[in-house]
C-alpha cells in the first residue's frame, strides 16, 4: 500500500456519511458488543464467519471493513437490490478491496415446502463448494426453530434486511491465502414487503416472492486492511454495539 492510498482510504473513512449511531441497541440488550475477532458473528444482514486460517488479530478489521460498507450504502438509500450492492463495492474499493465482480442469478423456490432457513442451505453448500465452507452460519441455519426468535442476532437480522420493496441479506465467508484475505459473498434479494411480520427465515420459502442469488468475491492484502483497522474502528466505535451481534444456535 502506498502512502498516498493510505492517507486517501483514511480520509474516506473519516468523511464518509453513515447513519447517526441508534439511540440503543438493535438486538435489544445492554449488553457490551461480541468479540469482533470471534469465528462467526453477524451484522444483521450479513451472517459473516472466518476460516480458522486468518488470524483473529485481523478479523475485527474485515467486520469493520464489511460493516462500513453496508452502513453507508443503506445511508446511499438505494433504490435497488442491484445499486445497493453497487454502493457497497465501491465502499470496499476505497478501502483497497479488488472485486471479482458480482453474479446475479433468479433463485426459484417455488416448489418447496421447506421454511426459508432450510431451502437456502443447498445453495449456500453449492456456492462455496471448492472453497472454505461457512460451517457455523450453517449449522445455525439448520437449528434454528421458533425457540430461536428471542436471540439478539436473529432480532438484528430482521431488523437490518430489511430494504426499500426488498429484503436482503449476505454470508460471507473470509478465508487467508498467504498474504490476502479473501471475502467469498452470497448474497439473496427477495421480494417481500417490510411490513411483513413474520421472521423472514421462518417463511416458506416458496411465499418469498421473486428471488435474486448474487455472488462474488473480494480480496485485500492484510497489510493494507490492518494499516486502517485503528481508522476503521474509530469511525465505528459508536455502532459495534447496535449492529454487532454474535452467530449463535
């Protein structure tokens, strides 16, 4: 990294617009914010876990990298699935991310039975096959029951999908190849009205309305990412606590 990017990412990151911190956190408890470095935890719509390989001194930073993102491409106020995701690739380049480039894909669930949490789980297992499997956002996946909707993550999770005309939601599994961190998404866009008041996992998936699957991949060098971790952390420091939330069966 260069200095002239270095002093550029942290200016960005300084200055970008996010929205104002919530008065009290989102998943409902006062309790201090999860450990950012723990194997998976959530930022309400994106459900992120990190392959044993990337060492915890860095994974605050990718949750910090990921959550500025999504917070500032909400703040954009997209009118689209599609500039939503555009807003928040082009936050992750100024912070030195390379994009793959983002797949999209119609999703049918229309002829299962099967409540969304459990539909999902074949697609997720295809999407990362050949790469490090997300194992616990899995297993969380696959236990969750009614029993499940008084936990903070999955209260944060509602709270955080949902979008103008659109729920959404991201998993992303981050994995270490020598020297770059590597950020494989999944993302689902689904039509179902915000007002709807049912847990959106708890949906049969065949009533979600039409389904967009979009994947893609982001790398950065770990140096880089950990030169604006303090620059990251700062900016955030108001928002861990409402918008972080520990993956948990």
């Amino acid at each position: 990294m260069t200095e002239v990017f270095a002093v550029r990412a942290r200016s960005f990151i300084a200055a970008i617009d996010l929205p104002p911190p919530p008065p009290r956190t989102r998943g409902g408890s006062g309790a201090a914010p999860p450990d950012p470095a723990a194997p998976a935890v959530t930022t309400g719509q994106n459900l992120i876990e990190f392959a044993p390989e990337v060492d915890p001194a860095i994974r605050p930073a990718v949750t910090d990298a990921l959550l500025l993102a999504q917070l500032a491409a909400d703040k954009a106020g997209a009118a689209s699935p599609d500039a939503w995701y555009e807003s928040h690739r082009s936050v992750l380049a100024r912070l030195g991310f390379v994009s793959s480039g983002l797949t999209r894909t119609a999703q049918d669930f229309s002829t299962t039975n099967e409540d969304l949490n459990q539909a999902i789980l074949p697609v997720i297992t295809a999407a990362f096959a050949g790469a490090a499997v997300p194992a616990l956002v899995i297993a969380t996946l696959e236990q969750l029951s009614a029993a499940s909707e008084g936990k903070p993550w999955l209260k944060l999770f509602e709270q955080e999908t949902r979008h103008v005309g659109a729920r959404q939601f991201q998993i992303s599994m981050v994995d270490a190849e020598a020297d770059t961190l590597v950020v494989r998404m999944l993302g689902f866009a689904l039509e179902i009205s915000q007002a709807a008041a049912q847990v959106l996992f708890f949906r049969h998936a065949r009533d979600t309305g039409a389904v967009e699957r979009l994947e893609g991949s982001f790398s950065v060098a770990s140096a880089t990412l950990a030169s604006l971790a303090p620059d990251l952390a700062g900016k955030l420091a108001e928002r861990r606590q409402a918008y972080l939330a520990a993956l948990e069966i």
